[in-house]
C-alpha cells in the first residue's frame, strides 16, 4: 500500500458561503443543493505546479510591465508577504497571478465602463513565484477604489486580486487583499461575505515601513495561508 | 496553526491576470492519447449561461498519471502533457478545452476511477470555487466507479456524464455545468 497523504477539509468557517444576500450576484451563481463529500483521492492531491514555469523579466514590476517603456501613474507600493499552509509550512515555488484596478480605479477590461481614465502604462496585472521559504515580493500601484452596481452608491474598496495554486488541486486559492484603514471596507459586501471577523481581519493588507524604501515606495505585508495536509495519512491506493 | 485565507470572487474582470495567454489547448500533435474536445456552457440559477465563468481542468494523461511527484504510479509520462488548462467563454458563453482522454486512475481501498476530469468553476458573483468532475459517457468503468456511486441520488449521477459527439471527424464531450436549479450539477466538498 502506498501512503496518500490528503489535504485538510475546506475550511467553511473562513471562506464565504455561496450565497451572500448583500451581494446580490452570488444569489443565482451558487450551488443551493448540499455538496457531495468526496473523500480525497490521487486525482485531488495533485494538481498543477507550473514548476517549469519562466517568467519575463519584469512580470513582477505592474509599474512597467505594460511594454510602453514608461511608468505607470499612481503611489507606487511593494507588496510583500508569506504563502504558507494551515501548519505554518511555507508553500515553496507556488505561482502568485495579480490583477488589479488602475490608480483612478479603473480595469483595463473592455467590460468596465467607469469614466475613470485609463492609464496606458498600466496593464495590472502581473505575476511572481515563492521563493524556498515560501516568500514573495512584487512592484505596483496603489488601485484606487470603483463605484459598482451592486446597491444604491456602492463602492468597492482599495484591492488586489491574487489567484494561487499551492501544492495540490484541492489548495487552489483565489481572493482579494484590502489595505489597512479603507473606510470602504466595513460597507463592502464581498469583505464582509467572510463569515467571520477574523476570517475578514485576513483579508487586510498591514502597513510594513521595513518594507517602505526612502524616496521610492510604501511597503505592505499580506500573508497567504492555503489548506494544509493532514497529520495522519491514512493508506491509499497501491 | 494557521487559518486559511478566505477565498474571495474572481470578480468581472478576471481575465486581465487569468486569461491573457489562452491556456486552453492542452494537448499538441505529439500528446499520447485520443484527441477531445470538451465544451459547454454554465448555467445560472435563472438558466442563462454565464459569460464570466472560468473553468480550470485538472486530468491525468492517456495513460492515467498525473503529473505530479505526489503520483508514483509506474506508468508513463507525457513530456507534452500537464494536465491542467483554463478556459474563459466566447461570445456564445461557451469553454473549451483541446485535450486527451485521461487514463483510469486509482482510486482508494485498491478501487478504480473511470476516466475523469477534475473541474474548478469561478465566477463574478461566486465568492467560492466548486469543485465538480467531468466523466465521459459510455465509459465502461462509470458504474463502477466509487466517487460516482457515492452520491446517493443516483439522478444526480446523471449531471457529472458529458455526451458525446463527432463533428469533422473530431470527438466533441459536451458538459454543461448548472450552478443551480432542477439539474444542479453536482458539487464536492473535497
């Protein structure tokens, strides 16, 4: 017998349920029916490491990246941070994907129509990868916040988008980062969808001055914890 | 101890950071295994299809391997093949994937899975991903399969078989995925 060595149940108590009455599009874009447990198997503690992969030079500069050759508008920030699991292992090698508003709060997508300039050095997104301690850092602006329709003068909060794979299928991460002191936050429905308040306290970017460099750049820390393995593996396939 | 980070929607305006570069052709000329194409639409809870949907897949190749160290079956892999694609929707709301059959995997307690696919929805307005599969019919093993007969409504099994099809002499799996409603796809807790 081989040793198959699962991940730890999803975590319900710090994730979002499907549907979040204040957020009116998760009410017809949920499961309603109870989900199905599946006991985890070769086919969910594996999954996609993208351990080949090579980034370009500059994937994790959003400031430059936009192959203008010239810099984006906007306070340039340093994100920083940990992607470790439920155990405080960190989470090595593991792709980091970013997207993000400009710094007026407007996508570079065709669906968003906000009259907020566009900034044509300013792509938003960008990629980095962990290091061996699971560490990550990367270079952009600071997005600026964007009315939405959800309810009568809505407004999104200041985040980032980060979408994460970790080690297995059943790890995969994808959330949004907020920066500390946002009074948008606290009547966000996406933020307050996570059920609990530590579970929302999370989600919020900290200020890091060792991480603020003189004359360039605010630092911020946000550290990512994805689902961890369980202590005891029980026996699997041969 | 750590908590998890609490997931958050994709969002509108996902394909900037996710679908910049087409990840959905999985499979080139020299991949092992029979050619697929597997399409579909997601459905809402008012049974219109989702424009901003993403569908991420996860398979074994040909031969049933994943590859990933965690996968330390004998049998071959595939230098061209990982596995793993994404999809966005067209303009008809439609994913696809240009991929191979997957192998059989093992399963646990020495059973064998039909051939699937492990599937990941994302949406504006899910603050969550789900987790379903996609088996293919007229699979021998599907009855047998343990994942398959754990799900006691056996209707419900119904919703995780995508058909098949040829067009031009290509073989076409169609699955479409319902977020809600009378045939609400089954989803895992996993």
């Amino acid at each position: 017998m081989l040793t198959l060595k699962t991940y730890n149940p999803r975590d319900w108590r710090s994730h979002p349920p499907y549907s979040f009455k204040a957020y009116g599009s998760s009410l017809k874009r949920g499961p309603l029916k109870k989900l199905v447990p599946l006991q985890q198997t070769l086919s969910e503690i594996t999954g996609p490491l993208f351990s080949d992969i090579k980034l370009e030079p500059g994937e994790d500069d959003l400031t430059r990246n936009a192959g203008t050759g010239k810099e984006a508008l906007g306070e340039r920030i340093i994100v920083v941070g940990r992607v470790l699991d439920e155990d405080d292992r960190p989470v090595p090698h593991t792709l980091i994907d970013i997207w993000q508003a400009n710094a007026a709060g407007r996508y570079h997508h065709p669906v968003d129509q906000h009259h907020a300039p566009l900034d044509p050095n300013f792509i938003g997104a960008g990629r980095c990868v962990t290091n061996a301690m699971g560490e990550y850092r990367y270079l952009t602006i600071k997005p600026g916040a964007y009315p939405w329709l959800n309810h009568p003068n809505a407004w999104r909060p200041a985040h980032i988008h980060l979408s994460l794979f970790g080690p297995a299928f059943v790890t995969r991460l994808v959330t949004q980062f907020y920066f500390p002191g946002d009074p948008l936050i606290p009547l966000d429905p996406i933020f307050n969808s996570v059920p609990t308040k530590k579970g929302r306290q999370r989600l919020l970017s900290s200020y890091a001055h060792d991480v603020t460099e003189p004359e360039f750049a605010l630092g911020y820390r946000f550290d990512i914890v994805l689902r961890g393995r369980k202590a005891t593996p029980f026996e699997g396939p041969q | 101890m750590s908590k998890e980070t609490p997931s958050q929607t994709v969002g509108p305006f996902y394909a900037i950071g996710l679908t910049r570069h087409p990840l959905s052709v999985m499979a080139n000329d020299s991949t092992q295994g029979e050619r697929i194409r597997i399409e579909g639409q997601v459905f809402d809870g008012d049974g219109v299809a989702i424009p901003d949907v993403l569908v991420e897949i996860w398979q074994a190749n040909a031969y049933g391997r994943y590859h990933h160290p965690d996968d330390k079956q004998e049998k071959p892999l595939d230098p061209t093949f990982t596995g793993w694609g994404r999809s966005g929707t067209d303009p008809n709301c439609i994913y696809s994937f240009e991929t191979v059959k997957p192998g059989s995997v093992p399963g646990n307690d020495e059973s064998v899975q039909a051939p699937h696919v492990n599937v990941c929805v994302m949406a504006r307005g899910m603050l969550v991903h789900a987790f379903t599969r996609i088996y293919f019919a007229g699979e021998r093993l599907n009855d047998r399969d343990p994942v398959l007969k754990s799900i006691k409504n056996k209707a419900r099994r119904r919703t995780l078989i995508a058909s098949r099809d040829e067009q031009d002499g290509k073989t076409i799996y169609h699955f479409d995925i319902r977020l809600q409603g009378e045939n609400e796809t089954v989803f895992f807790d996993m």
